[in-house]
C-alpha cells in the first residue's frame, strides 16, 4: 500500500496545492480530509493559475478525487468551483463526495458572520465561511450531512428543525432578520439535484485502493498551528489538518499511512488574529510580502510576514510524524541579505523550546535567532540542488538539522515545473 498524506507545517498557506498537484500526477486517488472553503489552494500551470477551496489539488490529474467525511461542504461554493473549472476546459467527472462529509448551511454562515461581528477584541479572524458552527453542529450531533441529499424528505425534517433554533438565536440574541425556510429548502433541493450523482461511501473504496497497493495521496488544509487542539488556541480553525487528522477525516488506519510530507514555507506568514512570534510589522516584512505576493487565495487578506520559526518547524514535525519536508518560496529570500532563523522563545526571562499552549504567554514571546547568510542569485530556473548557492544550501542544511527530518523536494517559484527533488518522495 501507498499512503501519504500532506500537511502544512506552519500557519497555512504554505503552498501545499503546488505539492499535492506535483504528487497527483502519479497517484491513482488524492483525498481532501478535514477543512471547508476557508483554506484555497494555488496551483500554477504554464502560467495559468487555478485557486481551489474545496475541490483536491489533484483534480487537474486524472486520478479520482475524494471530498472525504472529516470535511465540511459548502454546496453552492462546491458547484461553482466545479464550473469555473469546466468552463477553463477541465473534467470533473472524477470527482466525488463522501456522503458523510457534513453540510454548510446558510444558517451556519450567517451566525459565523453574526458571531466575529460581535466579538470586539474576541474576535479570532474567522473567514466567515460557516466553518466554526457546521463542525459545532456535527459535535452537537444536529449537522446536516450529505447522505440527507440524498432523501429530501429526511433533509427537509432535519432543516426545519434547525432553522428554528438558529432563527431564535438569530433574531433574539444578535437581533438580526431570520432566514427563510421555503428559500433554503428551494435552493438545498436544486444542490442536490446537481450533486447526488457524486455521493458515495468513500470509506470502502479509499481503503480497497490503499489495500491494493494503489498510491493514494490525503489532502490536508490549513496546518498544525491552526489545528484545533495543537495551534494557537482559540486563533485555530475547526478541525485537525494534521497526519492524525487522516484517520478521522477519511476513515483509514493509521497503519496505511506511509509517508507523511511536511510543507514548509522558507519564511513564516499567517492571515488573520493570534499571536506570530517572528512577525516583522516593519518596511522589511511589507518588502517580503510583495515579492512572495503573500495575500490570501481566498480573502485576499494580507499576511503578515516573518523570519523563518523553527520552534514551529520542530513541534510540527513531532506531532505529525514527518518522513519528508517540502521547502516552498525559497527563491523570495533571494536579495534580502542576512537571514534569521528563530531557534527558541524567551518568554518572561525563561527559555522554551517548544511552543507554549498559553496564547497570552506566546504573546509575550521574544524570538531568539540564529543568523546565516544569505545569497543574491536568482534560483528560480535551477533544477538540480548542486547548482544552487552555497549559503541557500546552509540555510537549507541547518533547517534539516533542526527539525530533525530530511528535506525531499525544494520549490523555487510557483509553476508546477519550478522544483528540485533532492530525494524521491
């Protein structure tokens, strides 16, 4: 069997749907397995580029893509990214939903909206996409799945059931205009009609592919320090996009899994609210943010920009059990003279190595850095590791050496082509 699974290691946006695109071309299944259209991911292909919220970053390969059960759907969101792509002349026949996977209501946006509204200096910097309350539900045990598609009569109970409830909380609580019941049910039916085709139980079908030898290759979004019990807590998303998260999210054992491939940002970036021990507030951190064009697929919001955190790097390749690191956006370093590397945190005179579950504590944390030097070449057309500079190939070295996992592939710019494999994956 031929399991991997890919995940980020830092904030997110690390460029994982370039990885997961690269990867697809040989594998037979790619999986998305946790995360909603909150995260996008950028694939570039001879210059064109294709932002992906909800679909696999492999659908423009011909294997079989898979919205797994630990994923929530927003079905509107879903069929419009299924036409943006047919009408660029991509097939998406390949494509299929868990019927576990769990429904985004409107009444889940709105209350996401509501909720980040209201929140005054609470506020975590939701996308408000419905994510937080549609995996709430599920917790709650009131979510809507997408096996009630597939009966309306089963859906139309279950939504008037809830409609109600949220309505109250809606209008009394947040003094806002209830949502009307005929407008969803009308809208949810013709989702349904559109997508019933693609539901299937994916558990029987991923797991015979990866018992068959078949390579199939797990999506995550977002990253370990937005995951839900090991990020920056309550500035995390909803779910677990770490190599744990597979088992849960696609219904495998952990024993299936084969690899697990780390990506890793050459410099540190984050979107929304939290605290970012590295963050560089000044023109240097603006100056890194326009050459790696650092906004968000999806909002288009800022990131804000760092030296690289390998207090981070180190806890996240613990916790997921890295076999391999993918290096992305190195080529951006390119120019900026001495580099830094934050080794360590100094948190109220106290030295940590690993990263402190108090966020106010994180907060205060002041980032001990090693410097190393930098190169001015442009590496953007190298293709093989030898021929890069020899300072990009230290900074590459000691950031083995402090993770303590090897790296496997390093990116040079966003193309599909624009890689040097070191070792093969």
């Amino acid at each position: 069997m031929a399991g991997y699974v890919v995940v980020g290691t830092q904030w997110g946006d690390e460029g994982k749907g370039k990885i997961i695109d690269v990867l697809a071309d040989r594998a037979d299944y790619v999986v998305r397995f946790q995360g909603g259209n909150n995260a996008g991911h950028t694939v570039v292909v001879n210059g064109e580029k294709f932002i992906l919220k909800l679909l696999p970053s492999g659908v423009l390969h011909g294997g079989t893509c898979i919205i797994g059960p630990g994923v929530v759907v927003d079905p509107k969101v879903l069929l419009d990214e299924l036409a943006s792509l047919e009408s660029r002349g991509a097939k998406t026949d390949h494509v299929l939903i868990s019927d576990r996977a769990h429904v985004i209501m409107p009444y889940h946006v709105k209350l996401d909206e509501l909720k980040e509204a209201n929140a005054g200096d609470m506020k975590i910097g939701t996308t408000k996409k419905g994510i937080g309350p549609c995996y709430a539900d599920k917790i709650w045990r009131d979510g809507i799945r997408m096996v009630d598609l597939l009966d309306m009569d089963k859906f139309a109970k279950k939504l008037k059931y809830n409609l109600a409830a949220k309505n109250e909380i809606i209008t009394k609580i947040y003094g806002a205009e209830p949502l009307d019941y005929d407008k969803i049910l009308a809208d949810y039916t013709e989702y349904a009609n559109k997508i019933r085709h693609r539901i299937i139980d994916s558990i029987p079908v991923v797991n015979k592919a990866l018992d068959e030898n078949k390579l199939v290759l797990f999506e995550g979004a977002q990253a370990l320090m937005l995951d839900i019990n090991y990020g920056t807590y309550p500035f995390v998303t909803s779910s677990s996009p770490t190599t744990g998260g597979v088992t849960t999210g696609a219904g495998v054992s952990p024993r299936k899994i084969d690899k697990g491939i780390g990506v890793m940002k050459a410099y540190t970036t984050r979107v929304g609210e939290g605290p970012f021990v590295t963050e560089l507030l000044g023109e240097f951190g603006e100056k890194i943010r326009q050459i790696g064009g650092e906004y968000g697929a999806v909002t288009g919001r800022p990131r804000r920009c760092g030296w690289l955190d390998l207090v981070v790097g180190r806890y996240a390749t613990m916790i997921n059990g890295l076999t391999d690191i993918v290096i992305t956006k190195i080529d951006v370093l390119s120019g900026l003279g001495t580099l830094k590397i934050c080794t360590a945190y100094e948190v109220d005179g106290k030295r940590y190595e690993t990263v402190p579950a108090d966020t106010e504590m994180l907060s205060r944390a002041i980032p001990i850095y090693e410097e190393l030097p930098g190169w001015d070449e442009d590496i953007t057309q190298i293709k093989n590791y030898e021929d890069l500079p020899e300072n990009c190939k230290k900074y590459l070295k000691r950031i083995e050496e402090i993770v303590g996992c090897q790296i496997s592939v390093v990116s040079v710019g966003p193309d599909r082509s624009q890689n040097i494999h070191i070792r093969e994956i």
